[in-house]
C-alpha cells in the first residue's frame, strides 16, 4: 500500500494522459477537470461484503419487481403501499413506457447504489442509481495501473481482483441481447463520463456509437461497420437520459438521440440498458419505500437500511421536519450530483424561512433525513494523511443472476467541512478492496 501512496503522484499523471477527467457542462460552457485519484484504498473485509451483497441483490430485485409492476399490474399501488401520486408526479415516471415490457423482464440491469457507513459500523443505502449510474471504470484503470505500479502489493495481498466487471456487464448485455452486436451509445465526447463510455466499450467489445450512428430499419435497429456493411444492433447500454433517447417518442428537440429507437424496443427487437422509464425507482420519495417494496414483493424484511426519512406529504413528517429543521438534511427529490441538498444548520434566518415555505407549498417535491455522521477516511495530502468524508458507490448487475462487483467507486470529499462527496462538485476517488477469507 505504501509503495502506491509514494506512486500516487505517477500514477494520477497516467489518469490523466488516459484522460480520466470529469467534464461539466454549465451555463452552457463545457469545464473538464481531473477526477483525483487517492492511493489509500478504502478495504472491506470478505465478511463485510458478503452481508452487503445479500442486501443489495435483494434490494435490486425488489426494486426490478417495483419497475415490472408499476407499468403493468399496479398492484404496489392498488394495495395502498405507496401513494398513486408519488409514482405519477415522479419526474422519472414515462407515460410512453405503460404496458412495455423489457426483455427478460429486467429494467435495471446496471445499478449504482450509493451507501455510507455510520461511525457505529451501520451502512446505510442513500441513493438508488438506477437510470445510467457511472463511475466503475474509474476503479478499474486505477487499479490497473496500481498494479503495474506497485505489483508485489496485490500478490502478498488476498484482494478480491476487480478485473471481472468488463465480463459481468458484457453478461449482462449478452443475457437481454435481442439478436444482433453490443454497442454502448453515448452523447459524444462533451458528455461527462465519455471516458468511461469508450473505455467500456474497449473492455467489453462493445461497439462505441452515437446517435448519429445508429438508424431504425423495418423495426430493426442497425449502424453501418467501418467497412461500411449494415449490423444489427441486438442490445444499447446507452449513456444517454431518458428525454433525449428517441426524438420521436420524446423530447422532439433531441439531437443525440435516435428517431424511431423506442418503437423498436417497444416492440421486443432490441434490449436498452438501463430500460426507459427507470427513474420513477431511483426517485428519492420512492426511496423511501424501498423496503416497504422488499417485504410487499419479497416477503422479506429489508437487509439493508435506509437514512432515516422523512416525506413531508406525510403531517406526521412535516411535523418532524419543522421541530427538527436545523439537525435534518433536505433533498430536492428532482436533483442529483450533489446538488439541492441543504443543511438546516447552514442557512441563514431568512433562508430558512423561505425554505420551510418552500416545503410546505411543495411537499412532494422534498425529502429530509436525519444526518448520518458517516466515517472518515484518510487521503493523501500534501505529504500528510488527513480524514474526508467518503462515501461508496456499489455497482449490482441484473442478468439471469443478481450480481454485485466485488470492488466499487469510494468518492471522498476534498473539503474537510463538507459531506458532499460528488465528482461534480469536486470530490475525488479512491480504489474500493474486497478481501478474500
């Protein structure tokens, strides 16, 4: 481990040259920065992670029987254990995909779930990824390049090798796969994770194409080989939201996506990974119910534990978000990377105010939890070992098998007064080792 910390400098300089950045595109101009890499590994002991894969294979799976119900059946709703309007106010929620059944009958095939562990040793379940989750090459190269770096560190140590996702996600491709080549659809070059778009597609085989690439035929989906001969496209793990996907069936001004794509999914002739439709799952008030969803589609109790949360529709909890405004976290269900997350103790009387009056206008648009004072862990910093706070995103595929890659992406902070872990905001990462027994 050490041998890496004293390479951490090289090796940060090859992420760089392999253009390992993370690219923001804001106020309509596109900034790409360097995603830092930290060589003190975040280490997760054989027994530690077996209890983490029970729960999230089962997490995944109630939340892929959630998906498969709530645009057919509609039987969670029905039964009363989650409000219709918490599904159909969902901005995730696709009309267009009501009735339409994903091959294999899987919606999330790649979920990124972030956790954090409290200083108790609990790990609690924040978010739920489950429309295009990034961030599993970043761990990859860096470990490879560790590796290369500092070779005698993995063979002395029993550390669960995390060169399999490549195989795992191209599984997972092949089990949907409708009948045709891979390819991974992306935005082009601006996007911010395009490095791990091309890089997957290295690793898998997969075909790396854009919108432009890709054209609909009698209800079959093709792109054109460097020779210049017509393929069928059997499976898209796209890098592209929801909105932008299919100009035809959704936001007409798209011009990334594909004319005609969803009406070859919608009727069975190509597989989309992760399937339309899936951000009603990862919203964050539908998070609040996920184990309701475990034991109503299990029979199981949840494994894994939410935040404490608290859904200001409830008079209950709006009363508990008012008495306790200032030790309580607020979270705009509609945002993600970090952002619209306010701390109750960091706003002004005025802003405090205006939020409370925001919340109450706008119950459903708000979730609030109390705040975990999850752990610390050490990075390398000028020379000196300091504490950020650091999160772990855990990377679950769905194919015949539930399948949780045993690695992930840690994030930490680089600002010692913030809890915000986010690439975007200017957060680093850490490799993530799974000891064997």
């Amino acid at each position: 481990m050490y041998d890496i910390c004293r390479e951490a400098d090289a090796i940060n300089e090859q992420l760089a040259r392999y253009g390992v950045k993370f690219g923001i595109y804001k106020n309509n101009e596109f900034k790409e920065q360097l995603f830092p890499f930290d060589a003190i590994p975040r280490v997760i002991t054989a027994e530690e992670f077996a209890y983490l894969e029970k729960g999230l294979q089962q997490r995944v799976t109630a939340l892929n029987c959630f998906l498969a119900d709530v645009y057919s059946d509609k039987k969670i709703i029905r039964d009363g254990v989650i409000p219709p309007e918490f599904v159909y106010s969902s901005s995730g929620y696709l009309a267009e995909c009501e009735g339409v059944k994903p091959p294999k009958g899987i919606a999330s095939h790649i979920s990124g779930i972030d956790l954090v562990q409290s200083r108790d040793g609990t790990w609690y379940i924040l978010e739920d990824n489950l429309r295009v989750p990034s961030g599993a090459s970043y761990p990859l190269i860096a470990r490879d390049l560790c590796r290369r770096a500092s070779p005698m560190v993995f063979r002395e140590r029993k550390i669960a090798d995390n060169r399999n996702y490549a195989a795992l996600l191209k599984t997972t491709m092949d089990y949907v796969n409708t009948g045709g080549d891979n390819v991974i659809l992306t935005p082009g070059r601006y996007n911010a994770a395009f490095f791990e778009h091309s890089y997957l597609a290295e690793k898998t085989g997969a075909v790396l194409v854009t919108g432009n690439d890709l054209f609909v035929e009698n209800d079959r989906l093709y792109y054109l080989d460097y020779q210049g001969e017509k393929r069928q496209v059997g499976a898209v793990y796209r890098r592209i939201s929801d909105e932008y996907l299919d100009p035809m069936n959704f936001l007409a001004e798209s011009l990334i996506g594909v004319p005609h794509l969803y009406d070859v999914y919608r009727k069975g002739n190509v597989a989309i990974l992760n399937a339309p439709g899936n951000g009603v799952a990862d919203d964050k008030g539908i998070y609040y119910f996920v184990p309701k969803m475990v034991k109503y589609y299990l029979g199981e109790d949840c494994i894994t534990h939410n935040a404490p949360t608290y859904l200001p529709y409830y008079e209950q909890d709006m009363k508990y978000v008012l008495d306790k405004f200032d030790e309580i976290v607020i979270k705009d269900v509609a945002e993600a990377g970090g952002y619209g997350v306010v701390f109750g103790n960091k706003l002004t009387k005025q802003e405090k105010e205006d939020m409370i009056a925001l919340i109450k206008a706008q119950p459903r648009r708000f979730i609030a939890q109390d705040v975990i004072d999850f752990i610390d862990l050490d990075i390398m910093e000028n020379g000196e070992r300091v504490p950020r706070k650091a999160d772990l995103r855990a990377f679950v595929l769905s194919a015949g098998d539930v399948m949780v890659w045993k690695s992930g992406l840690t994030r930490f902070s680089r600002n010692p007064d913030s809890f915000i872990v986010n690439s975007s905001q200017g957060g680093g990462f850490k490799d993530t080792w799974v000891l064997l027994h």
